[in-house]
C-alpha cells in the first residue's frame, strides 16, 4: 500500500517525465510515448514508470531510445524537481501493456 508521500511523489513524476518525453518526441521518430503510471519505492529510491507507445510495432525500439537517455531523463528531472525532493530516483522504464490485455480480454469475451 502506498504511502501519501509515495502516491504524490509518483504523481509528481508522471508530470514531469510526460513534458520531458514531449520535448524529446523529435528524437524518437514520430513515436506517441505517454506515461500511464509511476511507482515509486517506499525509500523514494527508485521509480517505476511506466509507457504506452503508439505505434505497436515500434515499442522495442522506442523502450531501448529510452533506456539509453534516462541518465538524461534523471538529470533533467532532478533540475525540475531540485526543490521538492533531496534525491533524485532512480528511473527504472516499463512496457505498459494493459491495453494490450484488455484487446485480448475482449477478443476471448467475443468468442
């Protein structure tokens, strides 16, 4: 169970990391990246974030772009965020799939 401190530190996060990724879509190619979720440890070290990426065929690629810049990622949302939190989370990206398995959910349900 998340904590409040947890829950808007997530919050937090998710909004910053969305105009972050905005201002690198040029970079990606044409590629949509939203934030759909961010987790954050009980220590505040670590953040999960997770991504949906449009177009689907596109995602292994996208996530690995991603990887590579999230050093860059953590620095400038550690410019952003210097005054609300003394250390910076790691960032740890994911694959969000739940559309995914809400298409295969309904594809069994007509079936």
């Amino acid at each position: 169970m998340e904590s409040t401190r947890q829950h808007k530190i997530a919050r937090l996060i998710q909004k910053d990391m969305s105009d972050i990724l905005l201002r690198y879509a040029r970079t990606l190619h044409g590629t949509l990246i939203s934030v759909s979720e961010v987790r954050v440890s009980p220590d505040l070290s670590i953040a999960h974030i997770y991504l949906s990426v449009f177009p689907q065929d596109k995602e292994a690629s996208t996530m690995q772009q991603v990887e590579e810049l999230s050093s860059r990622f953590r620095g400038e949302l550690g410019s952003l965020e210097r005054h609300q939190l003394r250390i910076i989370p790691e960032l740890r990206f994911h694959l969000d799939e739940t559309i995914d398995r809400l298409e295969r959910i309904d594809q069994l349900l007509k079936s």
